[in-house]
C-alpha cells in the first residue's frame, strides 16, 4: 500500500513562491507517474500536473510557465514548485500515484494572499 505524505504549504503573498514535497511510502516510486492535484474551497480536486517516470512532465494551462515538478527518485519524493502565485491558487495540495487505487495523503494547504 503507498502512503503519502505531503507537505512545504503555507501562506504566501501574491506573486510569492512555494515548494511543495511528497514522499511516497511502498510501491515502486521510481517507475511511477506522479501526479498534483489540488482542491480550492467549494470546488472539485483539479489536476495540476503530473511526471513520469522518465521525468517527462505535463500541467494544466492554468499553471503552465508558473509551476514545476520534479523528482528524486533516491528520496522517494516529487516536488511541486510554485512561482508567481495567485489568489487562485489557494488550495488544498496532494500528490498521488496516476496509475492504481491509493488513498489520497492529508494534502499541504496553500493560501495565497492578494
């Protein structure tokens, strides 16, 4: 069973910056696609991007040229980082693995001031 565990969320200006991480527990990490999603008050959970593997990595248009993901295969976590933050923004975050039935981690909570 993977466990997930994510964290780096906080408060943050508009325009900030932050850096979220998720370790993964189980599984074989090196080989999965890693996927954030995140969840804003009222709304439904949204992909933000996901990394495969090979590191290959995709996002949504509404985070396309502001965020990252990456990888450390070694540490068993994939990083969301998140540049010239908006009000939008503001969320729950988790990471999950794309393929397979995980149960979701507690998720970071990112509040992003205007």
């Amino acid at each position: 069973q993977v466990r997930l565990v994510e964290s780096g969320g906080g408060l943050v200006q508009a325009g900030g910056s932050l850096r979220l991480s998720c370790v993964v527990s189980g599984g074989i990490f090196r080989i999965e696609t890693m996927a954030w999603y995140r969840q804003a008050p009222g709304k439904q959970r949204e992909l933000v991007g996901y990394i495969t593997g090979g590191g290959s990595t995709t996002y949504a248009d509404s985070v396309k040229g502001r965020f990252t993901i990456s990888r450390d295969n070694a540490k068993n976590t994939v990083y969301l980082q998140m540049n010239s933050l908006k009000p939008e923004d503001t969320g729950v975050y988790y990471c999950k693995p794309v393929i397979g039935n995980h149960a979701w981690g507690q998720g970071t909570q990112v509040t992003v001031s205007s």
